[in-house]
C-alpha cells in the first residue's frame, strides 16, 4: 500500500486507517458525523493527496484537452478551473475531472485516485495524434504532488494567516500560483467537493511537513481538526457533487448523470455524437434504449432507513398494479443518513419517467419498500 506525506500524523493522531485506491488513508479521526458538522461549522483539512495530478503542457494542449474533454477548454483564462469529463469512445465516462489553466500553452489536470493509471493510458493513447509525448508534453506528476483541502466557512481565515498574498476571497473555480507557509508558488484553489467553502493546497512532497506544521499552528486556535474520507463522502453527497466508481463510470454518460451543462456541443469530442442524440432523446422524451433509458436523480427518504449503494428503486407499492410486489426502475448509486438532515438522502439512475423532481418512488432495504421523493440536489 502506498502511504502520502501525512499518513505519519493521521496514525499518530488515531485515524481508523484504510486502503483506499492503493493508498493507506484515514477514513474517521473523531467518527463521521462530528467530522461532517465540524466542517459544515467551523474548518476541517483532509488529506487528497492520493488524488493524481497530470500536466499538458505545448501549442498542441489546447487543441487536445477539446478533444478529449466534454467542457469547452476554450472558455478558460489563466487562473480559472473547469469540471470536465473524459468520455471513453464508448459511450461512458474514463473519469470526471478538475481543469487549470496555467497559461495559454500549460494544464494542470485533476484526476480520481483510483482512475490514475487509467487516465494516463488513455491521454497519452490520444496525445500521440496531436505529437504530445509522454513525459515530456504529458508528465503524470501524481507521486510527486502533496495536496491538503481545508474546508469550512472558518478555512480561508486560517489559510489567509499562512499567505503573504490576500487570498481569502479567492472566487469559486478559480486559483493562484502564491508562497503559503513560506513554501513558494505553491498552488492554492477553490474548487472544493464539500459545498461549505475553503480551498485545495498543492506543494511538492518535500514541502508536505512544513505545510502541515504550518497549517496546523494557524488553525488549531480556530477550530481546524482533522477529516477522513467518511465525513469527505457524506459531505459530498448532502451537496449533490457525483463520485466516480458509484455515480459515475465507463458505461454511464454526462447527459444520463445529468451533466449536460459540462458537456458543450460547441466543438468536436469524444463521444459527441452518442451524447447529443442522448440529450435530443431526452428533449423528445424518446425513454427507449435507443434514446434514453436512464436518469442520474436525487431523493429524500419519508420514512427511516439508510439507502446504500446497490441497493433498488422502484415505483411506489401502491401505483404498482398490485401483485408480485415493487417493479423495480432504477438503482442507488450513493446513499446516506444525511448528518444534518438526519434523513435518509441518496442518489441513483431511475427510468426517465420516475425522474422529476417529487415523483415518489421506492428504496428496497432488507427485502422493504421504504417510501422516498425526487429531489433536486443539493440536500442541504
């Protein structure tokens, strides 16, 4: 298994510890729900530093990212970011990611942790027609990179402490190459996968210590405790925000998931042919297999249960005809008991016909229909 520049502090601190896409990751410190309204409250810092990090970099960049994104590249300046996905040829996803801009002729890309090698594959299977050569135009930076997420509305005052340059304000999907913690041109964004506000730091390993120590001595008179990947999920999930390998994957597309709005038809991609004739079946309400058979939603549960993974949608009891129990329309993708609600939230693909916002459905838990509504994330 592999370990990140703070895996010595997470055991030292008591994290339950577990392997989570090959690395060794914390996965709760003080027990999920303390973590996830600490950072609905005050400020809390996860460790993403197994999350990987590719740069595109040449006059051929641009013209690449088009093509391999289903977001307009064009439209970003330097300093911006851009959710995107990488279509498969197949009508699926290789991964959803995050998009910098560095400059005109330099990207940084974000990728999950578990979708590394995968991802490095098929860019540089595809860099080779624009002349992009691994290691050179394409350089796969994932194992040199230390990445902390502070998040919370008490974040960017600690961070602000650990920064010469005013950076508390820095606007959402956007970033700075800046000295934090006295390590220079560090890169310090605000994309965040929580919905309660704060930023991303990224440094060479090498830096990891001095930042940690850093971070810690601002932040500990505020509140700063430390989060793991539980909180990190039912965080996400309250917010609505997708999670590869359950939401997303290599058959489900952008238009299905319902990220049309980061899939621009603008330009040629991967895979635009299959998703614009998804999004002209939706428009036309064409619900067969050729047109569109399914729909990424949101629901609430009306009554207790926790929905998990896996677990089936079906249409309500009593709108079923009646015999041989629910017909089942759909599946969850991910499910919780939401810490601030405290209510059963989830989301999963449904028949289109069941997927507008108050259509009542169905959660199968232990053979049970647990009553449920369509609601438009975010939960809270």
């Amino acid at each position: 298994m592999k370990t990140t520049p703070f895996t010595k502090y997470h055991i030292a601190a008591g994290a339950r510890m577990a392997e989570f896409a090959g690395y060794n990751m914390p996965i709760e410190f003080s027990g999920i729900t303390e973590e996830h309204l600490t950072v609905r409250e005050r400020a809390g810092v996860f460790d993403v530093s197994h999350m990987g990090e590719i740069w595109v970099k040449g006059p051929k960049a641009l013209p690449f990212l088009q093509f391999v994104t289903t977001n307009d590249i064009a439209v970003l300046t330097d300093g911006k970011a851009q959710y995107s996905a990488l279509p498969n040829g197949k009508g699926g996803l290789v991964d959803d990611i995050l998009v910098y801009r560095i400059d005109a002729e330099t990207y940084l890309l974000v990728v999950n942790a578990s979708n590394i090698d995968k991802d490095w594959a098929h860019l540089t299977h595809h860099g080779a027609a624009f002349g992009l050569r691994p290691g050179i135009e394409l350089y796969n930076a994932s194992d040199e990179i230390a990445q902390l997420a502070v998040q919370g509305p008490v974040a960017m005052q600690i961070v602000q402490q650990l920064c010469p340059a005013p950076v508390a304000d820095l606007p959402y999907y956007t970033f700075v190459k800046t000295e934090v913690a006295g390590i220079p041109n560090a890169i310090l964004s605000a994309t965040g996968y929580t919905g309660s506000g704060g930023c991303e730091i990224y440094v060479a390993n090498s830096d990891a210590d001095k930042l940690w120590t850093a971070l810690w001595q601002a932040g500990t008179p505020l509140g700063l405790k430390n989060i793991g990947l539980g909180a990190r999920d039912t965080l996400r999930l309250e917010k609505g925000f997708c999670l590869y390998g359950n939401d997303l994957d290599d058959t489900t597309s952008t238009i299905e998931a319902g990220l049309g709005w980061i899939t621009k038809f603008t330009k040629d991609f991967i895979d635009r042919p299959r998703f614009e004739a998804q999004k002209q079946a939706l428009a036309a309400k064409d619900f067969s297999p050729s047109g569109i058979s399914r729909r990424l939603v949101g629901f609430t549960l009306s009554e207790r249960g926790i929905p998990r993974h896996g677990y089936s949608l079906a249409a309500p009891v009593a709108k079923d005809g009646g015999s041989g129990g629910p017909s089942v329309v759909g599946v969850v993708t991910s499910g919780t008991m939401s810490p601030c609600l405290r209510q059963g939230i989830g989301m999963g693909y449904v028949s289109p016909e069941f997927s507008a916002p108050g259509t009542e459905i169905a959660v199968i838990i232990r053979d049970k229909p647990v009553s449920a509504v369509v609601t438009k994330p975010p939960f809270v």
